[in-house]
C-alpha cells in the first residue's frame, strides 16, 4: 500500500511541492521544493514542474483555488439526499456565471445549523476548461493526478480540522487573500480576496477592511466571536504584519507553524488529504 504523498500547489508567483509519509496514524514531511512560476507560455510551466517533482513520484494531488472557484455556504432545511441535490442545482443555477454544463459542480455538507434547525452546505463550481487544462499541463510534465482539490480545504487540514476554537485562518498570496473561518473543525465561511501590490507592501491595509467585514459577518452569523486568526502563505513572512493586524482586527494574531512553513501549508494539506484518511 502506497504512504507516500505529493501535494502541489502552483500559486502565482511560487509553485511549491510537499512530500509526506504517514506514520502510525500521523506523518513525515519528506521533501519540500519550490520554484518561481514561470510568467510565459504553458511549456514554461511544464518545465518548471519537471524540476520541482520527478515524474517518478507519480502521482500528485493538485489545487484549485483564487479566483478560479465559486464558492457559496448556504443553509437549507434538512432534506433527503434527492431534495437536497434538487435544492443544490436551483441554488447553484442562480449565481453560476457560465451554463451548469461548463462547470464541475460540487456541494459538501457541513453541518446542522444551531438547534439543528438546517443543514450548512458549501456549494462550489469550477470550469471544466480550466480542470482540463490543468491536467493537461501536469501529463505533459510526466505527473498523474490523484485528485484536484481546493486550497481552502487544504489550509483548513493544516490548520482547523482537529480544533475546538473558532478561527479565520487568512493565506496571503501574491494576488489572492483567501479566508476561512472554522468553528470546533466545522468549516463557516469561505471567501476570496483580490490583493494589490502595494496592499501587501503595506500589510493587510488593501483587505484588512474586507477581512474584518468577514469576521463582523460570522459573529452576526453565529452568535460567537472568532478568537484568533492564523496566517499562512508567502505574504504572512512579512515583518510586523501579525501586530499590525491584531490591532486592526482586535484579535489574536499568529503565524500558523505547522509541520512545514507557512509558504508550504497548502501543499502540506493537499497531500494530508490522501495521507490522513
């Protein structure tokens, strides 16, 4: 039986690679690489990836996240699994900005609402030509794909699966500031940012707003307060931004340490997905 996993994340600016053992119920980070994303033609790219993973690795699981993904939590009455897809497809059909028949379409059920009064599901779409593409561009450099999953999902492995807190864990990106609020491991909110340069130069000034607005809308949501905030991705290396956004948030704010640097969290929680189970 297989334990090793590779996760791949291909960010805008870095593409980064982790490669995980698991171990008697946990795991072992074997290998990190990472190289700039290369800005010309598709063949580019597959040659920046020949050389972050050797084709005798495999299999990879991939991301999708940015602006590629819709993503929508909505609350429906709890339904029988025909009702709710039926519930799911009307939803979907009403913000999908492409014909349903361009679009992967996923839903995942996260939980009752309070009192079990709901159902929390988490409604997603992507393009197919952009899923298609994508594997193309990995056969091309000589990698079979295990599965594409979404980089929030990855970040929440890392860093809100086991937890009983609740939490906006906020990866800094080049061009995307993606944020997550997990409450007792229960996925609340999703969203995605767009960033600017000269926001992250300066912190969280350009999202810092947007990013408070999401913590306002969960505490409204849920009757509850997030009680820390985690960051993670290549924008959170810079020095001071975990001050200056504890006192713009008025939350605790921590640089998340998991096995592997920050800038490395979405690989890590890409290859967990198949290392964990």
């Amino acid at each position: 039986m297989n334990n090793r996993f590779t996760g791949l994340d291909i960010g805008t600016s870095c593409i980064k690679a982790v490669e995980i053992e698991a171990v008697d119920g946990g795991f072992k980070v074997l290998s990190l690489q990472k190289c700039p994303t290369p800005a010309g033609p598709d063949e580019e790219l597959v040659t920046a990836l020949k050389g972050v993973i050797p084709s005798s690795h495999g299999k990879v699981i991939a991301s999708v996240g940015g602006d590629q993904v819709i993503y929508r939590i909505v609350r429906f009455p709890l339904l029988s699994g025909k009702e709710l897809e039926a519930a799911v497809s009307y939803e979907m059909e009403r913000f999908l900005p492409s014909p349903a028949e361009q679009m992967i379409i996923r839903h995942v059920c996260l939980g009752t609402g309070q009192e079990g009064t709901g159902q929390d599901v988490l409604l997603l779409a992507v393009s197919k030509a952009a899923i298609y593409h994508y594997y193309k561009l990995l056969s091309r450099a000589g990698l079979v794909v295990e599965a594409v999953d979404l980089s929030a999902f990855a970040l929440w492995r890392i860093y809100g699966r086991k937890t009983i807190d609740s939490r906006a864990i906020i990866d800094l990106g080049a061009k995307f500031t993606t944020i997550i609020i997990v409450k007792k491991g229960v996925i609340k909110l999703v969203r995605v940012l767009p960033n600017h340069r000269e926001s992250l130069d300066a912190g969280l000034n350009g999202v810092a707003e947007e990013i408070r607005r999401s913590l306002i809308y969960y505490a409204n949501q849920e009757e509850t307060s997030v009680e820390r905030v985690i960051l993670s991705g290549g924008g959170s290396k810079q020095d001071g931004l975990p001050g200056f956004a504890q006192t713009f948030l008025g939350v605790p704010v921590q640089v998340g340490k998991p096995a592997v640097p920050p800038v490395f969290a979405v690989a890590a929680g890409l290859a967990l997905r198949e290392g964990m189970r």
